[in-house]
C-alpha cells in the first residue's frame, strides 16, 4: 500500500471516529440532562410551589429529599459490585426509563410517605444510570482517543438544570399546581430519553477473545489504596457540603419577599454556570493537577454557601447559585476522571463508591438542615456546617494523588 493511499484510508476513518466519538459524548449529555438535571434535581426548583400549595412542608421536604440520595446511595453501591443481567447498557436504559416514570409519578399526592418511596426509586436509578453512562461513555471515548470530550458529557445536568428552570418559571405562573409542573417534567425527560439510543445506541457483545482479554485484565486488578480512599472521603464531604444549598436554594429564596424572583431564577443561574464549569474545571485540571484543582472548586464553593445564608439579597443568592453551579459539576467531572487515573485497573468500583460516598453525604446534609430549621427557622447553622465540611474537602484534595 502506498503512503497516498494510506493517508487516504486515515482521512476516511478518521472523521467517522470523531463522529462516533462525539455522538456519544452528545448521547452522555442528553442522559445527564434527563436523570440528573430532572430525575435528581428539578425537585430544587418544583419545591417552592410543593411548599406554597401545602403539599410539603420544611420539616418533610427534607426528608424527602434524603429518601432520594438514600436511593442514590443504594444504586450506586449496587451499580458499582452488583453483577448487571444483561449488560451495563440494558440496565443503563432500565435506569433511564424507571427515571422518567417516577417523575411522572410525583405529580400524584398520596401523602408524604409517597412522596418519600417515588423520590427513593428516583434516587436508586439515576445513581444506576449516572455509574454506568460515564463508564460507557468514558471507554467509548478512550477508544477512540477522545477523553478531551468527555466534558460535554456532564454539560447534560447544567442543560437539563436551566431548561428544566426555564419551563417551570414560565409554567409556574399559569399553572395552579405543583402536580402540573411534575407532569411537564416528566415530559421533558421523555422527550430527551427517546433520543439517547439515536445518539448513544447499543453495541455488539465482545467477541470472545476480547472477553478473555477482559477476563485477564480482571484478575489482574489492585486493591485501591490510600489515596484512592482518600478522594472517595473527600467526595463524601462533597457531597454533604453541596446539597443543602442545592436543595433548598428555592425555599431560602421564599423566606423572603424580597427574594421571590430567585424561587426559579437562583437554580437557572445553577444551571447555566454548569455549562461552562466542566471546561474550565478540566483544562484547570490539566494544568495545575485535578486534585489541586478539585480543592479550589471545593473552596469556592464553600463561599458559595456561606454567602446563601449571610447575604440574603438577591446579589448574595445570585452570587451563592453561580458558584455552586460553577463548582459542583465541575468536581465531579474531574474527581472521576482523576479516579480512572488513580484505579485504572477498576474505574467501575472506584467511580461506584466516591459516587456511594456522595450519595452518603447528601443523604444526611437535607434532613439535618430540615431539623435544625425545626429548631432554629432558618438555614443559617446548617450551611455554614455544611461550607466548613467542604473546606474540609478541601484539604482533603489539595496533596497529589498517587495511582495504585
């Protein structure tokens, strides 16, 4: 073959790779947008009119919301050891699936208690869905030497959190219930669910001598280490720090008349500093290292929340919304591809516990931010806990991490 015709076949292939590649950083991006910009987090915003219609009160929205990361937690414990019948990809789709009826199924008030079961089945499949769609697209992408995109990836949750912020700013001021505005969601998340198999669709099984060389490499994994537990702890920080703001940033605005634009406008502004975070935080990360970089964000962050509670105007809310949605994607975006790095050998059980890890804090942070508002009526306490706790993180993240 001549070097004409060689460089002819690369032109040829190369760009269809490309396509591939990016179709299924595309297809990664439409699932975040459906299981966690709506399946995990359209409850931030739907929560001020569940709680002006009576439906919720403080005290119980907070436990519902931990029902939902009890359920994370459970799914990605499960999504990380437990065998998958049929293959990651079958089960991804049931995850995906299982998501958007769920969400339709908020919209039926039967009580509290229903409210706790629907938003803990939601929990336990976006925790399924989130494992496996960012292992399927990260090793299709390493494939095809293409992990420069993965961030387009988790663009999906800042896109699914501002167009699911959008729709509900604009319903909420003509429909009469919350039940309506959990119909229009689960709609939204159906809509984007039937073009993910288009974009992201089901592979052939391996052939059997990439099944042996996959069983070779299995038997060749290494336990995780130090640093390894060390960034899956941090994350767990993570996890408490962020979510009480992320939970109730809509119910801090409605405290206050004065605040009642960011009841929808705080978690759009969330969701559109997601969109360009994952970028920043990744060339960030190649630049100064992703733990580093990770320590950074947590610090942010941490200001972010502080400033939720100890400057309640509509500058210290709106400045608390864009950092926490410039920093919160953004950490997890690197903290897993800094896990891949660390536990190469294992990325599914690495990714399943830091993921298990911050299902664990977030499961705790909106219940003990429900209690101390029982006790205190308002916020205050509970976020600046929860600042100090990714400070702590911080620190946790800021020493260079050492692969096994």
């Amino acid at each position: 073959m001549t070097d004409t015709s060689e460089k002819l076949m690369k032109a040829s292939t190369s760009p269809e790779k490309d396509q591939f590649a990016f179709l299924s950083a595309v297809g990664g991006c439409l699932a975040m947008a459906a299981v966690m910009g709506i399946g995990r987090f359209v409850y931030t915003p739907v929560l001020p009119f569940m709680l002006q219609d009576g439906t919720l009160n403080e005290v119980n929205a907070g436990f519902v919301a931990s029902s939902n990361y009890l359920g994370y937690l459970l799914g990605a414990l499960m999504a990380a050891r437990a065998p998958l019948p049929g293959g990651p990809y079958r089960i991804f789709m049931v995850a995906l699936i299982t998501s958007t009826v769920v969400t339709f199924l908020m919209a039926f008030s039967l009580g509290v208690y229903w409210f706790v079961v629907i938003r803990f089945l939601a929990g336990l499949a976006s925790a399924y869905a989130f494992v496996l769609v960012a292992n399927i697209v990260m090793q299709r992408l390493a494939e095809k030497h293409s992990l420069h995109l993965f961030p387009i990836h988790f663009t999906g949750v800042g896109i699914g959190i501002a167009g699911s912020s959008l729709m509900i700013e604009w319903l909420g001021a003509s429909l009469e219930t919350s039940s309506q505005l959990w119909i229009a969601s689960g709609v939204l998340s159906l809509v984007l669910s039937l073009c993910i198999p288009f974009l992201l669709p089901p592979r052939k099984e391996m052939p059997p001598q990439a099944s042996m060389q996959s069983a070779q490499t299995k038997t060749k994994t290494k336990p995780l280490n130090l640093s390894a537990w060390r960034l899956i702890f941090a994350y767990g920080c993570f996890g408490f720090g962020y979510v009480i703001t992320a939970t109730f940033l809509g119910a801090l605005a409605s405290l206050t008349p004065e605040l009642a634009p960011m009841k929808s406008l705080g978690w759009l502004l969330v969701g559109l500093a997601v969109i360009p975070s994952v970028f920043f935080w990744e060339k960030l990360g190649v630049r100064i290292g992703y733990g580093r970089a990770i320590a950074v964000a947590c610090m942010l962050e941490a200001v972010g929340v502080a400033l939720s509670v100890l400057m309640p105007t509509i500058a210290g809310l709106s400045a608390a919304a864009i950092l926490l949605g410039g920093t919160f994607v953004g950490i997890t975006s690197i903290g897993l591809v800094e896990a891949r790095r660390i536990a190469s050998s294992n990325p599914r059980q690495i990714v399943g516990l830091m993921t298990a890890a911050f299902g664990l804090g977030q499961m705790f942070g909106p219940s003990f931010a429900g209690y101390l508002y029982e006790l205190n009526g308002d916020f205050m306490l509970a976020s600046l806990v929860a600042a100090g706790v990714l400070i702590l993180a911080a620190l946790l993240t800021i020493k260079r991490f050492t692969p096994a």
